[in-house]
C-alpha cells in the first residue's frame, strides 16, 4: 500500500513538473507585455506581429478587421460584461489599461463596436451624431483610404457636476466612425484616457 502510495505521488508530482515545464515553455514564446499577460486577450493578438513600437497586430474574431492593439491594455471578459460577439455581423469589447496616478488607479479605456447593416444614405449623419454627442460639433473631421471613410475627433473632455465641458488643448478622448466603402460594415470606435494632461489654470482659461 505504501508502495502504492508512492509510486501515485511520483506520478502526479511528475506530471506537474512536467505540465508546469511545458507551461513555461509556451509562456516564454509570448511577448513580456500586460496585453499577452491575459490569455483572453492573446487570443487575439499575434505575437509575431509586432506592426509598431508598443503595438500588436488585433485580429477579430468576425475575421472582418485588423487594427493596432497597445501592448498595456487588457481586454475586458468578466461575466461577458466586455466582450460581445455574434457570427460575422457584430462584436464588441472593450480593453482597459489602469494607471497609477496620484496614488489613485486610474482606468484608460479602449470601447470598440463593430456592425453590418448600415444605411449609406445616413453614413455621414451617423458620424455627425455620434462626433454631437460626444464633443458638442456636428461636423468631424475625414480622411479617405481605397476602401474607408474615418470620420474622427478628438478633445479634451471633464465634468464639473454633472456639466460637461469640451475643450480642444491636450485632448484625452478620441473618436472615430470607420465606414467601409463598399458594404455596410461600420466600426465605432472610442479612447478615453484618464490622467493629469491638463493643469487647472489652464482649464479655468478655456472655460
């Protein structure tokens, strides 16, 4: 029985050596970067593929866009709360990157929301509404590929109560309408960054 005993310990321990071996072996292969830290989010990114300094290639999982994903963040999985997909026609998810700030942690995000089903007719109307709600102007700014439209702004946004204020100096926001030329894709995509950009004095000079 102690024989047993024995011979079933060795085994297992052998088999934790050798799976924590193995382990350490593929965890070596990744890059030593927050993004590739989090298995969910490796899952999408490619590791051989580094398109610019801190950034990886993202590839979806609609197999339908590719973009530069940053090295720090994470994307967000928790109870499904950040990270939606359906078939081809629809993801969404958002990465998070926390910052120490002033002994406060500090989130920095990444939301991205990606559809088919657009209205050409209301490409432009779309981007306008959503460059309105979110910086107070109608009128965003565009540059065109072979095959996209972005319309894109940018801006310094903070609350004082519950008011909103929007200035253009040191933005923190970023914004942008990616339409496909030719279907109805659409990426809404959003940058929120959170941290001392601004000085007070300068904020009471734009306000």
């Amino acid at each position: 029985m102690k024989k047993r005993t024995k011979t079933i310990i060795a085994v297992l321990a052998g088999t934790v050596i050798l799976t924590g071996g193995i382990w350490l072996i593929n965890e070596s292969r990744y890059p030593n970067v927050p993004a590739f830290d989090d298995h969910f989010t490796r899952k999408f990114l490619n590791k051989d593929k580094k398109v610019d300094d801190g950034f990886y290639e993202f590839e979806s999982k609609t197999g339908q866009y590719t973009m530069w994903f940053p090295k720090e963040y994470q994307i967000v999985h928790e109870n499904n709360e950040g990270y939606v997909v359906s078939g081809k026609m629809y993801e969404r998810w958002v990465a998070a990157y926390t910052k120490e700030h002033k002994k406060d942690h500090q989130i920095n995000s990444i939301s991205l929301k990606f559809s088919e089903g657009k209205d050409p007719e209301d490409e432009s109307f779309s981007a306008e509404s959503l460059m309105k709600n979110r910086f107070n102007v109608s009128e965003p700014k565009v540059i065109e590929t072979s095959s996209t439209r972005i319309y894109y702004q940018s801006a310094y946004i903070y609350f004082k109560g519950p008011e909103k204020h929007v200035i253009n100096d040191v933005p923190n926001t970023y914004v942008a309408y990616v339409a496909d030329k030719n279907s109805t894709k659409v990426i809404q995509l959003s940058i929120d960054q959170v941290g001392d950009f601004v000085k007070d004095n300068e904020l009471k000079k734009n306000t």
